[in-house]
C-alpha cells in the first residue's frame, strides 16, 4: 500500500434543517385591525347619516360625568374628572363626604341646556318658514347667558321696531312677537324682559321723560304684545328698563343697534333667586345714631332715641 492510501476518506455530513412554525399572533393581530377599522367605518356612517339633534345627543351622552351616569340624574359634578371622589362610592351615599354637595348646586344641568337649543330651533325655523317675517331674521341674536337663553330683538334703521321716540310698536315686531309667544309657552320656565335705548337724548316728550322712561315703557308694550300673542301672563317674572346703561359688546352707547329688546328664559334656579332674595347673614350695618354702637335687628328706631336720650340726661335721682 502506498503512502498515499493512508489517507482518512472525508466524510460529509449534511445536517437537515427543519423550518419551525411561525405561529398565528400576526393573524390575530390583522383580525384586531380590520375590526377596528370596520367599526370606525360604521360610526363614520352613521354621523354622517344622523341629523344635527342625534349627533348632539350623542355628544351630551359621552360628556355626562360619570357621577350624574351612575345616579341616572343631571348633577354635574364639582371636578371635569372622571374619577369620583369623597370616598369609594360615587354617590357619596358612604365614606368623606365633598366639601359642596352635588345635590344642593343650582348650576343648570344640561337638560335644561338643551332645551334652550331645542327652542332656539324652533323658533329660527318658523320665522324662516314666515315668509313675511324671515328678513328679520338678521335682528335676532340668540345666546346662552348665566341667567338662562337670551334672545335679543334688534332695532335697524331700515326697520325700526317701534316708533322713532315711542313704545308704539311697529306692526312686524308685533307679528314676530305674535310669532314667539307660543313657542315660549312650550318651556316651564319663567321670561325676563327687559328695554334698552341708545344715549340720544330724548327731546319730544313730556318734561321728565328720558330714556329711562322710554326703555320701560317698550318692555312693558313688549310685554302686551306677547301676552296677546298668547304668552301665559304667569311665566313673566321681570319687566324693566336699562336706558343706555347696557350696550351691546364692541359698540358705543350712541349707537342705534343698542336700541333692542332682550327676552331672558330663565334658568329655574335664576327664577327662583328673583323670587326670593335672600340675605347674607353676619352682616349688620352700623348705627347712625353716633358713639360708633351698633343697634341691635331688634332695636326700634324709637327704643334707640329713648336709650340716647336716657344716656344724655343721666341717671335719675330718687325722691
């Protein structure tokens, strides 16, 4: 044998390789996002296909607090916080109690807010569908004031709702007004109304008569025309005059737009504040009798000057 025959053969060895399995996580995660997808999908179409009202509805239902969705009621709570507090249970029926109690707050609940909207609408669509009153459409402002809906009746040079320098009132405003009165009667809640001039001065009238005088006299021929439009008399609550002492934002007192009418659907807690004014305790006024004492709720005026005057004259002598 030779030297070369003494070499060891090569041996390959071929090692079979066996793909191993993936698994189905990706699956699982296409099967979350064409879900997701799908449902967002859905809620595109159905916004889309819903009215005005429904979408608000929807909106108002997800900014409900969580403390006014577990008790089924309209308190809105102290914190914009979904998170309760005062204690594990979120009607605070156990545990420390809030510092205010939701109960006893008369912030307006969203309900009453949204009928406000409600009433706005309606009365936006039916001076719309009056052919004879929808120009005056632009004399209109509605707005959400901390006393309640606030719908303001605006004075154009064009036309004018009363009379220049009277409370005759002109014979559209009195058909607008003819027009709102049913509406109003559809809420509980009680009106304010209230007038308001510009600063001219009022130079055709009786000695006295200004624009105090005139800004009261056309909330009150408002008033009539309301009622006879079919107001129910008991839901007016207020009826006053500003003069030029409340102008309209970014204007000056002078100008002619400050001449309008506000009618004010009051929040039933305002109402109810107007109705029965109440008192700060703890705050007394002092006496204006001299000797800085002050008098007493119970004192008469009369029991006081008797006290003077017995401080006055000294103590009595006997006989």
């Amino acid at each position: 044998m030779s030297q070369g025959d003494n070499r060891r053969p090569i041996i390959i060895r071929r090692k079979k390789v066996v793909k191993g399995h993936h698994g189905g996580s990706w699956k699982i995660a296409l099967a979350d996002f064409m879900t997701a997808l799908m449902a967002l999908f859905l809620v595109m179409w159905i916004l889309s296909s819903s009215s005005r009202e429904q979408r608000e509805g929807v909106a108002d239902y997800f900014s409900t607090p969580l403390v006014a969705a577990i008790t089924s009621g309209d308190r809105v709570a102290v914190s914009q916080n979904v998170i309760p507090g005062g204690g594990p249970d979120p009607t605070y029926q156990e545990g420390e109690r809030a510092r205010i109690d939701l109960r006893q707050q008369t912030r307006p609940s969203e309900q009453q807010r949204r009928a406000f909207r409600d009433l706005q609408r309606r009365i936006e669509a039916a001076i719309q569908a009056d052919p004879d009153l929808k120009e005056l459409r632009d004399q209109l402002r509605f707005d959400m004031t901390p006393e309640g809906l606030r719908i303001q009746l605006l004075d154009n040079e064009q036309r004018p709702m009363f009379e220049l320098g009277s409370a005759r009132v002109a014979p559209y405003m009195r058909d607008l007004l003819y027009l709102i009165a049913p509406l109003l009667n559809e809420l509980d809640n009680d009106l304010s109304i209230s007038g308001h001039t510009d600063s001219l001065a009022y130079l055709n009238g009786h000695r006295g008569y200004g624009n105090w005088e005139l800004s009261s006299a056309r909330a009150n021929a408002s008033r009539r025309e309301l009622v006879a439009g079919g107001l129910d008399a008991d839901k007016l609550l207020r009826v006053a005059g500003f003069a030029d002492q409340v102008t309209m934002p970014d204007t000056v007192a002078s100008d002619p737009i400050n001449r309008r009418i506000e009618l004010l659907v009051l929040f039933e807690a305002v109402a109810e504040r107007i109705r029965s004014p109440r008192v700060v305790d703890g705050i007394g006024l002092p006496s204006t009798l001299g000797g800085g004492r002050e008098a007493s709720p119970a004192e008469s005026p009369m029991e006081r000057f008797n006290q003077r005057l017995n401080e006055a004259l000294g103590p009595a002598s006997s006989p």
